[in-house]
C-alpha cells in the first residue's frame, strides 16, 4: 500500500481502493526508489490521468478502423488555423539542448549508461521502451541507475573481468525515453487493474531525479515515443504541467522531444508542436518505427505493400519526404530536427568495417545537408564518425535552425509506396531477425547484435509487419512463387531448427534453446492472425515473467 505524502499540492478525493505493488524490492536501493512517497506521486498520476489515457487509446483503435476500411491518414481540416499560422513558435531552447549534434541511444542496463554517457555524444538518451525488455527487475534497475547517473554516482564492476567503470568528466546530457502510452505495468495497480507503465517511467523518474538535475543547472528531459496524434501530445503536455505544478518548479523544467515514428503523427507534427508548445524542444525522426507505421496502418491498401524491409530505405520517396517535412516543420516554430537512428555497430573484419563506416557516412551526410540539427548512432565507436560529418556542416554553429528544406512534401508523396525486392532470402532474413530478438526479449534482454545491427523491438515489428502484409495480399515472390502460409511456415521451421543448433554450440542454457521455440511459435501466430497485433510486445508481455 501507499499514500499520498502530506505535501501534495492536489490530492484524488475518489480513490476506492489504494495502488497496490506486487513486484518485489529486491534490494535496499529498490525499496528506496519504491518508496511509499514516491508511489503515492504514481497513484496521483494514474488517478488524475489513467482514464483519459484510456479515451486516447480507444480513439486510436477507431481511428485504425477508417484506415483498414479504405480511408487515407491526411492533415485535419479542422486545426488548419494551427498550421496556417505565423503567431507561435515553441518555447526557447534551454542552452544545453541547443547543440544535440550527436546522440547515442541504448538500454537502461548499468553498464551501458555508463559507457554511453561517457562516450563524447551530446545526448545519452536512455531506452526504457523499444531497447528494454521490461522485465520488473529492469524497469526498477533502471530507475535506480538513472538517479545515480543524475546524482553523478553511478558506478559499475563487471564481475566477469572485474573491470571497473564510473563516470568520466563532461558526460552527455541524459534524456530519458519512457514506454509508450500503449504498454501496461502489470506489477503495479489501482482498482484491480495494471496502471500505464509511461506514468510509473515518468513519475518515478521526475520524483527522484529534478532536485539533483536542477542543482546543475538543468531540466528534466524526456523523449517521447509513438505518438499519433495532437490530442496525445496535449495528454503529455498536461502531465508535464501537472508535475512541474506538484512539486512547485516552474514550467518547462520538463522538456521533450518527441519521436515522429508512426504515420498518422506526421500528418499532426504541426498539431503536436502546439501542443506541447511549453514543454517541446524538438522532434526526431523514429524511422524504424515509422516503417512498421506505414505498414500496421496501410495493411489493408493492396497498392501500399513494401518490399524487403531491407531495401526501404531513407532514400525512397516516401522517407526523404517524412524526414524534410519534419526539418521545415520544426525550423519553422523554432524546434530542433533530430535525423534518426543508424543501427550499425562496429566490425572487427576490415572488409565488413569499411562497409559499416561508408554506410554511416551516407546517412549522416544525406542527414546534415538535408538540414537536421543532429543525428542518433546505436554504439560510442560511431560517435566520432558522426561528429565529424556534422562538425563538417555546422562549423561554429549548435544547429541548423536557420535551414529550411525546399519542396512541398504533400499526403501523397508521404503514402507513396517504393519498388524493391520480395524474395525467399528476405524471408528468412526477417525470420532470423524476429525469432533472435524476440528470444532474447523473453529473456529479459531488449536490445541485440543481430546481422552487424542493433535490433530492437522496432526492427523485429518492420520484420513481423512484413511477413504478415504479404501474406495478406498473397505477394508473389521475384521467383514467381506465390508467399502462402505453408511456404512461410516451412522456412521459420527450418531457421528455428538452424537457431538452436547455432545456440546450442555457443555458451547458451538449455532454457535459452527452449525460448526459441515459444519465440518462434509467437511469431508465426502474429505474421499469420486475421486481425494484425498492435504491438509485438504486448503477446510477449504476458509471458515474460
């Protein structure tokens, strides 16, 4: 149980029944970020934002409903005034945040904060969405070890090798990416049901850690995901206010960029920006995420199927309008335009090395000259080659602010959809990625090394998304075969059987072979169910402890 400490400023006068936590503390710092204070600020969120939270979340499903039936998303005729207007910008930028050249992203795990906040980025943002598996354990871990990064304590042996590891001078600045509005935490709840696992995240996180952040001079940051529309982004916003009011900090203490990685958000980015407009600082293209989007909502448009995940890239028409929209619209009301994600990782083959390095270099320079302020790489090896690609454009400048993108990226250069490969090897290349990382999601692990690339669940849902869309519309192969059922089903039985050979010869338990077979038997009711799953993680949830 928990209540509400004496120093709440606003207090539910209707609460029935208190919150109730069934996870565990499993350690002294567990219970002190578990405290009965720090619950009580939790129950107050959920109990003054859980309903309308469920609203939005309903008007998405109805919202999906108008697609699937032939609809097309498109900008709202009823928030053109918004958009036509040159009234309002943004709030100022804090200056901390106003050169975000290079961010690195990872996992909320000890080690990796460490080595990312040390790493020479400008922005450590740390993941407890898509690259956390969210296990109990590491959800509070990971608050634990966001307050010792905050408080500048944080510390790590690795008992492997007994290396040490602690905090190096001028680490990047920590912007912390909650779940998303859809995902549940099913160890805390209020009334007999499982609270938002967005507001345990924030909650938790603003409670521990605005003092400390504050006594250095700066705010509480956040990146927001999976956003769909300007009513979500208002929900935000009156979160924020609600904090910043409970604890007597002024607003815009909490600042937030929020990931433009599902369709219908890029028809609302203007929407969203007004929304958020106190508390907003930029927005970032979230474009493994946005590549699922196109396809979760256009899943029923026969003339909108992708090829190979693999072949859709940044360059096609529909992404470099997705990414130049952005620039011009976040230029224009004074927000940073952050570019997105390269998932390589490094290679100690010089021949697959070299690869890496000239694929990174084409990402980040078609970025830069677009005109965004700066750039996500997934490992501190390619900090470096990023900054000096957005050093080389910059020169002495924080951002591109003053760089607006020219052309008129309209609703159907943003639907178009793109030529490419669709093909066997495509196939069992989506299989190996989602049945590997949907393993090692079951076990508690969110992020992975797979095929030279940082796969998280955005990359194993374009996989998943995929495989079923084809299905759907019985695409015919490049060989002229048509995709059935059976076809995909013979191919992920034979990639799950050359996975657990592949896992029995390395260091792998008996347990860690076993969860390919639930990973797989998982991914073939998602890519084969009539109706498409949301999300990949929430079946996977329920089975995660």
């Amino acid at each position: 149980m928990c209540s509400t400490p004496p120093s709440a400023k606003h207090s539910p006068s209707h609460i029935e029944q208190r919150m109730i936590v069934t996870g565990s503390a499993f350690n002294k710092e567990a219970e002190s970020v578990l405290s009965d204070e720090a619950l009580s600020f939790v129950e107050l969120l959920v109990e003054t934002f859980g309903l309308r939270l469920e609203a939005l979340l309903e008007k998405r499903l109805e919202t999906q409903v108008s697609f699937d039936q032939g609809q097309l998303p498109d900008f709202r005729k009823d928030t053109k005034a918004i958009r036509d207007s040159t009234a309002w910008r943004v709030s100022p930028i804090p200056n901390d945040l106003l050169d975000r050249r290079v961010e690195i992203t990872g996992p909320i795990d000890r080690k990796m904060v460490i080595n990312a906040l040390n790493s020479g980025a400008n922005v450590f943002m740390c993941c407890f969405e898509d690259a956390t598996s969210p296990t109990w354990e590491n959800m509070v871990n990971g608050q634990i070890n966001m307050r010792a990064a905050n408080d500048g304590s944080i510390t790590h042996l690795d008992p492997k090798n007994g290396k040490s590891y602690a905090l190096g001078d001028n680490p990047a600045t920590l912007i912390m990416r909650p779940r998303g509005l859809h995902l549940k935490e099913t160890h805390i709840q209020l009334n007999n049901q499982a609270i938002p696992g967005c507001l345990m995240d924030v909650g938790l996180y603003f409670f521990h850690n605005y003092a400390s952040r504050a006594k250095q001079e700066q705010g509480v940051y956040f990146y927001i995901p999976k956003l769909e529309s300007m009513e979500e982004a208002a929900w935000w916003n009156d979160v924020f206010t609600f904090m910043e009011n409970h604890f007597n900090v002024p607003i815009g203490t909490i600042r937030a960029t929020v990931l433009i990685e599902t369709l219908p958000a890029v028809f609302q980015m203007e929407e969203i920006l007004y929304a958020m407009k106190e508390h907003i600082v930029g927005m970032n293209c979230g474009r493994w995420d946005y590549i699922f989007s196109y396809i979760k909502t256009l899943k029923h448009h026969k003339d909108r199927v992708l090829p190979d995940r693999h072949a859709v890239g940044m360059d096609t028409p529909f992404l470099d309008a997705y990414s130049k929209r952005l620039i011009q619209t976040c230029h224009r009301r004074g927000a940073l335009a952050i570019g997105g994600m390269s998932a390589f990782i490094p290679s100690k083959d010089p021949t697959q090395m070299a690869f890496v390095t000239q694929k990174v270099i084409e990402d980040k320079q078609r970025e830069s000259a677009n005109g965004h302020d700066g750039t996500w790489v997934a490992h501190p090896h390619l900090v470096t080659l990023a900054r000096e690609i957005f050093d080389q454009k910059l020169k002495s400048r924080p951002n591109q602010l003053d760089v607006m993108p020219e052309g008129n990226f309209d609703a159907s250069t943003l639907l178009s959809p793109c030529e490419g490969p669709k093909n066997e090897a495509g196939v069992r290349k989506n299989v190996r990625i989602a049945v590997l990382y949907m393993e090692a999601w079951l076990r508690g692990v969110g992020c992975v090394p797979i095929f030279g690339l940082m796969e998280d669940a955005a990359t194993a849902e374009i996989s998943r998304a995929n495989i079923w869309q084809w299905l759907k519309h019985q695409v015919q192969l490049d060989d002229g075969r048509l995709f059935t059922d059976s076809l995909f089903k013979q191919w992920l039985q034979e990639e799950t059987v050359a996975m657990k050979v592949e896992a029995m010869h390395s260091e792998a338990t008996q347990d860690h072979v076993r969860k390919f077979d639930e990973a797989s038997a998982v991914f073939y009711q998602l890519s084969t169910d009539d109706d498409f799953a949301d999300f990949l993680t929430l079946p996977c949830y329920e089975m995660l402890e």
